[in-house]
C-alpha cells in the first residue's frame, strides 16, 4: 500500500442520489446526497491503493456548496489552497467534483499549484444510485495514479473511465456518456489497467515550462474576462457588451482557425484600441490557432490550441497579475 491520500470532496454527480436506479438525468432534482463517509465505507478496495484520508472544503459564508458550474473565481482559489494544503501533509491529493466544471477546475489547479505533489480530478458522469454508477471505479483509480511515483510532476490529472489525462488538455466531450473526457488532438497519458496497475506511456511535454501564478502573489482579484463564441454572421453587439460590462480581456472563439466575422472583427479591434486584451481562439475542438495576419494587424493574442474556456482562466490570472499583450502571448506559448 502506498502512502497517504488527501481526498477532497466537493459534491457532483459522484454523490448524487435519485430515486429511481435508471434516472441518469434528473437526480439532481431529488436533493438526495451519499456522503463521502458513505462513499468510503462502501468502497472498502481504496485501502489497497492507499490509507485515503478526507479533507472537507467548506465555505463559512454558505451552508452549502454550490455545483461545480455555479463556481466563481473566488471558489476555484479556495479549492486550490484547500489542495495546496492537503498536499503539504500527504503523498497525493483526490478531488472530486461535478463534470459540469471539471476541466475548467483541473486547469485552474494546474496553473496555480507548484506540481510536486501529485493532484488528481475525478468525477462520474451516473450518481451513486444509477444501476451501474461509474463513481466507486473512478474515484479507486483516481486514488491509484495519485499514490503511483510515476504522477509526480506531471502536473494535475483527470481520471475518468480508467484513462489518464493531462488538466491542460482533458476536455468534456459528451453530456451523458461514462467516457466523455477526451484529450482531442492527443490522446490520454496512459490507462489504469484491468488489474489495478497505472499504465502511463508518457507525460506531458513541456511542465516545467508551462505557466504558473501563486496565488497569494496577485495584487487582487482576477479581472473580468469574457469568452465571445462566432457564429455565421454574427455582428459586434457581444464583444460590445463584454467591454461595457467592464470586461479587461476577452477571449474570441473564432470559427475555423480562429477568424471572427467582419462585423466582430471591427468590435474586436475597437475593443483592443480601448485597452481591453484580445485572445483569439477558436470554436473548432481541437488544433492551434496562429498569430496569422489579422491577429498581428489587430494587435490580439493567439491562444494556440488552448480552448477558449481555459484561456479565459489563463488570460484573467495573467491580467490580475498586470501581464501585457507580449507577456500573455509568452504564456500561450508556453503553455
């Protein structure tokens, strides 16, 4: 048995109870919860993985956590410096949360924790009282790869449906399906095996370059940053609104390789003339998106194969920081 592992709770569909054993979709209505004693004690195999030790994450200010894709910026830091802590006193650190914002979580995790301790991020895509709930297996071989030597400086995981994947590429790629987390583009890490071994093939380039905030460094609170997604024909009128609403950065999902449509092309170029930090990305699940013409003529960041929904975490922390233009380009570069 190896070592010790913090677990970390923090609700979703892993705790999740319906009332009926075929509702797949509704069981969030029941208001029914397992709690993470009961999960311990009806998963009695974590002890031959590790002595798994739980952390509770509470907030004083609720009296009860919201899902994961009600989560702010202020929950994300909590969460992190929850883990952050766990992972001082522990050999690797479990959490557990909601698919909704799971890999939105992991990265966020991923950019703001040194890495050396490994952190893993499950979840489960049927509650506890499905006819056959993914949870138990998922959260057992979250524990396994988080207690395995071979994780440590690979950044954060995510474990789901036995594969391994990096936080920076794993992405939700169904609503309902047990194997939704993907790696588009390339692929997971390795698989934990029928028997119980952590298979990893290879680990994920460039760590110890990628990019990384402390929290407790930042002079404040990550500015407000705005994901606008193209569409055919799509006007300005969203890009608008994101600079009137305050918004010091946004993140453009363009379509294809990333180009937004004339009339978002004039908004996007107003709103970088006015101070706000443009990052073009791209709708397209996967593939990079380069510092073609238009993105060098309008002064914007290319966001590179990043979805747009992690550069909006990587450009807000960056902003809070007080990084410009070249040195967030740096840090998609990088990254």
């Amino acid at each position: 048995m190896a070592g010790t592992v913090a677990w970390v709770p923090t609700g979703g569909t892993i705790e999740a109870v319906a009332d009926d054993r075929l509702d797949l979709v509704s069981y969030g209505e029941s208001g029914r919860r397992t709690t993470p004693a009961e999960i311990l004690a009806g998963l009695p195999e974590l002890a031959r993985a590790a002595r798994v030790r739980p952390v509770p994450w509470a907030d004083p200010g609720r009296a009860q956590l919201p899902p994961s894709h009600a989560w702010t910026f202020r929950d994300l830091a909590s969460l992190a410096r929850l883990v952050r802590d766990a992972a001082a006193a522990s050999d690797g650190v479990v959490v557990t949360c909601g698919t909704n914002g799971l890999e939105e979580t992991a990265y966020f995790l991923d950019l703001v924790l040194d890495g050396s301790v490994p952190v893993v991020v499950t979840g489960a895509m049927r509650p506890s009282s499905a006819l056959a709930p993914d949870g138990p297996a998922n959260l057992l071989a979250a524990v396994r790869v988080a207690a395995h030597p071979a994780a440590r400086e690979c950044g954060v995981l995510v474990v789901l449906d036995d594969g391994i994947l990096p936080a920076r590429e794993a992405a939700k790629s169904a609503t309902y399906h047990r194997g939704a987390f993907r790696a588009p583009g390339y692929g997971p890490l390795g698989y934990v095996d029928a028997d119980g071994e952590v298979v990893l093939r290879r680990r994920p380039a460039l760590v110890a370059a990628r990019p990384r905030f402390d929290l407790d460094a930042l002079p404040g609170p990550p500015p407000r940053v705005d994901v606008v997604t193209s569409y055919l024909g799509a006007d300005g009128a969203l890009v608008d609104a994101a600079v009137s609403a305050g918004a010091r950065g946004v993140v453009h999902a363009g379509l294809g390789a990333g180009h937004p449509t004339p009339a978002e092309w004039e908004s996007l170029k107003a709103a970088a003339g006015a101070g706000v930090l443009v990052c073009q990305s791209t709708r397209v699940g996967s593939g990079r998106v380069v510092p073609h013409g238009p993105i060098r003529a309008g002064g914007f960041v290319a966001c590179g194969d990043l979805s747009p929904w992690k550069a909006r975490l990587l450009l807000a922390l960056a902003l809070a920081r007080g990084d410009g233009a070249g040195a967030v380009q740096a840090l998609f570069d990088a990254s």
